[in-house]
C-alpha cells in the first residue's frame, strides 16, 4: 500500500466552479502537508503547505488537514481555465525522523477547467 | 528566483547505453533530489543529496546512480538503460537545514525514452 493516495482523475469543472482535491496517507509521522501544481511540461511548484492540523486559506485557495482521519484536502473557488493544471499532494515527517526533508508525493489529479 | 535547470528535454537512448542526466541549480542550495514521475504513481525519489559528495538512497534506487561534486550541481546515471526506465525524470532542490523543509524547487524535467 503507497503511502500517499490521490486519484489520478481527471477531474473536469466549468468555469467558475469550486474544485475539490482530497489525499488520504497512512504514515501518522507526516507533519507538513503540501500542495504542488504542476503545469504541463514544467516542473512541479509549491502552492501551499499546512503544518499540522487545520485549515489555510491563500486567496480563491483552502487548504484542510484532518490527521485524526489522515485526510487532506485543497479547495479551489472561482475555478478558471489558468487553473487547469495537475495537483500533487505532498507530505513529510519532522526532522526527529529519518525522513526529515524528503517528501512523498501523491499521484496528482489533473484538473481541467473548461471555459 | 531559484531556478534548477536540467540539461535535456528529451532524450532517447538504446537499450545498455550508458545515460547522464544533469541537474544545475543556482541559488547555493544544499539538498539536491532526483525523481521519476509516472502516470498513476506520482513522483518517486530515486537518489538525494544532502551536501557535495553526500548521497543517500531514495524509494527505487535500483539501476540508478549518483554524483555531486559541486554544490550546484547534481547528476544521476543510467549504468546499462533499459525499457523500464522510460520515463519523466525530475530533479529539485532545497535550501537545507531546518528551512522551509516543505518546499522543492523543480527542474522543467527529462523525458527519457529507452528504446
């Protein structure tokens, strides 16, 4: 079993929808818990990151963290067609493991946003 | 702004050749990683390094090799490539440390076929 699920999608919105995004992990030693986008042909960029529990908000952006259910979600309103893109999420354990600095990556949902 | 540049867009390669993938970053970043991105798997750490001749095993490092001999710059190597090694290969760095443990700056990635 990987230990970061995302289904692959795709997920297609209209325009002006709001997009949900959701990971579930099974590692209870993650303590970061990120949001990559990723463009087609480029790399993939940091849009958010949670440490911990809670929610974050940037913007048309949410990010949730649920760690008593190891679930985290990315919210996206006021969907628009730049938007279509590929999200990772990402997680890592703090720095009193092994795995301090290395992240593991979902799969990633392609969204697309159509006009 | 960071940038992490990578020396091939795409590149094709014979079955047993020996295959250089180069990585350059240029913001003085200590960490330094290596992954594959596969439809339905996500990104997979292969090698990383946490300083100049520094390296470490990642997820699925069979087949794989490494060298950093200056900070800015990190290599993985393809000894004898075979079929199963087509595919996206992105490299990212990090600043180090205790510092923003979350957050990879990404190269636009290789895509490698193996024919």
């Amino acid at each position: 079993q990987k230990e970061v699920e995302q289904d692959p999608g795709p997920l297609s919105v209209p325009e002006g929808a709001i997009v949900s995004l959701n990971c579930t992990y099974s590692n209870s030693a993650f303590q970061y818990f990120m949001w990559y986008r990723q463009y087609s042909r480029k790399g993939p960029e940091l849009l958010m990151y949670t440490y911990s529990s809670g929610n974050k908000e940037d913007g048309r952006f949410t990010a949730q963290v649920d760690k008593s259910s190891k679930y985290i979600s990315l919210f996206i309103r006021d969907s628009q067609p730049s938007d279509s893109a590929t999200y990772l999420c990402a997680m890592s354990a703090d720095r009193t493991t092994d795995s301090w600095g290395k992240l593991q990556f979902g799969a990633g949902t392609q969204v697309v946003v159509t006009p | 702004d960071v940038k992490v540049t990578q020396s091939s867009r795409y590149l094709v390669k014979r079955t047993g050749e020996k295959v250089f993938l180069e990585c350059v970053q240029d913001m003085d970043h200590e960490n330094m990683f290596w992954y594959r991105q596969d439809p339905g798997l996500g990104l997979r750490l292969i090698y990383f390094s946490y300083d100049v001749k520094m390296k470490e095993k990642g997820d699925i490092p069979e087949g794989y090799s490494v060298s950093r001999e200056k900070k800015e710059r990190f290599s993985l190597i393809l000894e004898s490539a075979s079929t199963n090694q087509t595919s996206m290969y992105l490299c990212a760095s990090r600043l180090g440390g205790e510092v923003r443990p979350y957050e990879q700056y990404f190269g636009p990635g290789t895509r490698l076929t193996v024919t």
